[in-house]
C-alpha cells in the first residue's frame, strides 16, 4: 500500500478532520480490557493499580 496509513476514527475525531462520508465502517473496535492486576505486581503497587486502573478502563486507556 503506497502513501500514508489511515488514521484510526477517534484520532480523527480528536483532530477535528472526521467526514461522515470518509469513515471506514469496517474498523475494528476494541472490546473492554481487564482490570484485574497482573500476578507480578507487588504490594506496594497494588493502591496504585486499585485508584487508577478502574479510570484508565473507563476512558478506554487500558
């Protein structure tokens, strides 16, 4: 494929150049990721982990 690569939907949406006409309808959309911490996170970091992950899940950043 020459030329640049497109740009995902919401990076469009963010930079104010999304066109209804120009959207690709077959984009893949994440599901939900989990929240559950990882086996290997220690003590120390689990209040961390239990405070921001539930927020970076509803933003759609984890």
């Amino acid at each position: 494929m020459k030329g640049r690569k497109p740009l995902p939907t919401k990076l469009k949406l963010l930079k104010g150049t999304a066109r209804k006409h120009r959207r690709n309808k077959n984009e893949p959309q994440p599901g939900p990721a989990s929240v559950e911490p990882p086996a290997w996170l220690g003590p120390e970091s689990r209040p961390y982990w239990d405070r921001l992950a539930p927020v970076l899940s509803e933003t759609g950043g984890c």
